[in-house]
C-alpha cells in the first residue's frame, strides 16, 4: 500500500540531533520502498511517498528516528483507482431506491 508520510523536526533539535538522524537513517533496514522524499524549504520537516507491504516496516522505522522526528502516516490510491471506485460507488447509490 501506498502512503504520504509527513515528518517534521522535534522541537528543540540541536546540531548534534540532526547528525544523529542521518546516522540512524543511514542505517534503517530495508522494508518501506520510498518514492519520493521532500524536504520542506526551512528545513525542518517534509513529506516522504512510501510503498511497504507491512505497515509494522514503517511503524518501526518511525519508532527507531522518534526522539527526533515526529511522523504521521495517511494512506492513499491513485488517482485511477480513486475515480474507478467513486463512479463504482456512484452507481451502487444510484441502484438503492430513495
């Protein structure tokens, strides 16, 4: 399944945090396909297109970056999905008698 994962900075990250992040980053295991990885122009947060089968991949990478990043994931569909399933949804609806 597909996810948008917003990230930002905890407050009150320091320099030294923020090598720590790159550190663990550096270093997550392998289970969450990322897409695409936005940085947000201050710096300080950002959204990540991921793709992962099991949602505990990504649950635990959250975990490991948490006493830095603070991540909230929203699952999504394509856009082809999304207009297959609205005018599926539309004509089941339609067939109920008001």
């Amino acid at each position: 399944m597909k996810y948008v994962v917003r990230w930002t900075m905890q407050a009150g990250i320091t320099e030294e945090d923020i090598k720590r992040v790159t550190d663990l980053w550096a270093q997550l295991e392998p289970g969450v396909k990322y897409e695409q990885m936005l940085v947000q122009v201050d710096g300080m947060g950002g959204f990540n297109i991921i793709e992962m089968d099991d949602p505990h991949a990504g649950a635990l990478d959250a975990y490991k970056l948490n006493p830095y990043v603070e991540c909230s994931f929203h699952p999504v569909i394509e856009m082809a999905d999304h207009m297959r399933l609205d005018a599926e949804a539309i004509e089941y609806r339609a067939s109920i008698p008001r």
